[in-house]
C-alpha cells in the first residue's frame, strides 16, 4: 500500500517562499512519477508539476520560473520549493504517485497554503 505524507504547508505573505515535501512509503522505485497538484476553493485540481523517477520534469505555465520540484530517490521524497508567491497560489497542494506499468495512482492528504498580507 503506498502511502504519502505530505508536509510544509502555512501562511506566507505575497513574494515570500515555502518548501512542501512529501515522503512516500509502499513504493516501487523507477518507472513513476511523482507530483504536486493543487486545488482552489470552487475550482478543479490542477497539475502544478511532475517529475519522473529520471528526473525529467515539467511545470504548469503559472508556476513556472517560480516553483521548482526535486526529489530525492533515497529517500522517496519529493519536493516543492515555491519563491516569488502570489494571492492566487493559494489552494490545497496534493502530492501525487503514479506508476503506469502498475496502474497505481495515489493521492497524499493535502496541505494547505494560503499566500496573504
């Protein structure tokens, strides 16, 4: 059973930075992807970045030169680092597995980050 953590959410005012990690346990290392979604009140969840267990990664346009994922594959730990944030950065971030070979998709519980003044 895989199971993700996540951790590192909060309060942060607009142009300041957080750092969001999720640990994951149960996993198959190589062949997956891991990645942070997020979901605003009233709107749908959203792709913010991925990144395969290769290291290839990509980001959504509204993030990008902002955000950056890292992951650490000793540790089953991916990264988010968020600089320069803004208003409407703010949402529940979800981490999320997935491995295609396995038909395995899963969801951490969520944190939240609320960028405000």
């Amino acid at each position: 059973q895989v199971r993700l953590v996540e951790s590192g959410g909060g309060v942060v005012r607009p142009g300041g930075s957080l750092r969001l990690s999720c640990a994951a346990s149960g996993i198959i290392p190589g062949g997956n992807t891991m990645g942070w979604y997020r979901q605003a009140p009233g709107s749908e969840r959203e792709l913010v970045a991925q990144i395969a267990s290769g290291s290839n990664s990509n980001y959504a346009d509204s993030v990008k030169g902002r955000f950056t994922i890292s992951r650490d594959n000793a540790k089953n730990t991916v990264y988010l680092q968020m600089n320069a944030l803004k208003p409407e950065d703010t949402a529940v971030y979800y981490c999320n597995f997935v491995h295609i070979k396995l038909g395995w998709n899963y969801w951490g519980q969520g944190t939240q980050l609320t960028v405000s003044s």
